[in-house]
C-alpha cells in the first residue's frame, strides 16, 4: 500500500477539518455565542478596572442553570450557611496546613496526632461546630499529602475529644 502524500494535499486536508469542525461547532453553540456578543456593560462611563463586581451590570444577560433554565432570584442569593464561616475556622485551616507543609515526612503518627490536638486545642469554638467534619477532612488530607501519614475515622475523631 503505497499512498503518496505532499505537503499540499495535506495542508488541503486539514484545513477541511478544521472548516468542518468550526461549522459544526459554530451550528450547536450559535445562541451561546450570540448571547456574549450581544451582551453589553451597562455604564461604561467609568473605567472597568475601578467598577468592583456589584457595580457592573450586564444587559441582556439572564443566569442560567446547569440544564439552561433560567434561576430564580432566591437561587441566586447566597445561603446563610454559606455566609456564616467563621474566620476562626479559616485561621485553623490555615494553620493546619502550614503545620504539615514545615513537617513532611520527617514526622511520626503519634507525634503529629499530638501536635494537631494542640492546634485543636487552641481553637475550642470549632469543636462540635458544623464544620467539624470539613475540617477533620482537611487535617486528613493535608496529613495524608504532606506528612504522607494516613489518619482514620477513630483517629480524627479522637483529635476532637481529646
């Protein structure tokens, strides 16, 4: 089988491709792409870097869900379970991190297991908090990826209790 190929035809072949693909691509995304062109920024009298998000208002525009529908405004508003993350918690998360960040592999179980019960120590308000399982997750995660140290279930919830 002996197929002769120049430069020419192959260029000629892939800017067929690529026309059929940019037909194809143009034909099922044509609302997507006429929705942002036509999208306009409402007061463009102020420089954009000096508006913050708020201010912004986009015309035309409607938010859309994961299927296309478009949300309510009550979908749109933020829970107050999301708005009611402590700074406390973020302070933890923190300093987890960078705790097993300085300690890598050069630690032992129990002596991490110590180390992070003094840092739970340190921040009683988290304890029996809502965030009380992301956090034990975290500490497993970053214990697991840091430290390379796996913690069960009984062990972070024995750093909680004790």
């Amino acid at each position: 089988m002996n197929i002769s190929l120049t430069w020419a035809s192959y260029a000629l072949i892939v800017s067929v491709c690529l026309a059929i693909y940019y037909f194809v691509v143009l034909f099922f995304y044509r609302k997507s792409f006429t929705r942002v062109s036509t999208m306009k920024i409402a007061d463009t009298s102020h420089s954009i870097s000096a508006l913050s998000t708020e201010e912004m208002k986009i015309a035309n525009s409607t938010s859309l869900n994961l299927f296309g529908e478009a949300m309510e405004e009550e979908e749109l508003q933020p829970k107050d379970e999301d708005q009611d993350f402590t700074p406390g918690a973020q302070a933890f998360a923190d300093e987890i991190q960078a705790y097993t960040c300085s300690c890598g592999d050069d630690i032992v179980k129990e002596e991490l297991i110590q180390h992070l019960q003094k840092i739970i120590q340190k921040y009683p308000s988290l304890i029996g908090s809502d965030s009380q399982y992301e956090l034990s997750q975290l500490i497993a995660i970053s214990s697991e990826n840091n430290c390379s140290i796996h913690l069960s279930a009984d062990e972070l919830s024995e750093l909680w209790n004790g």
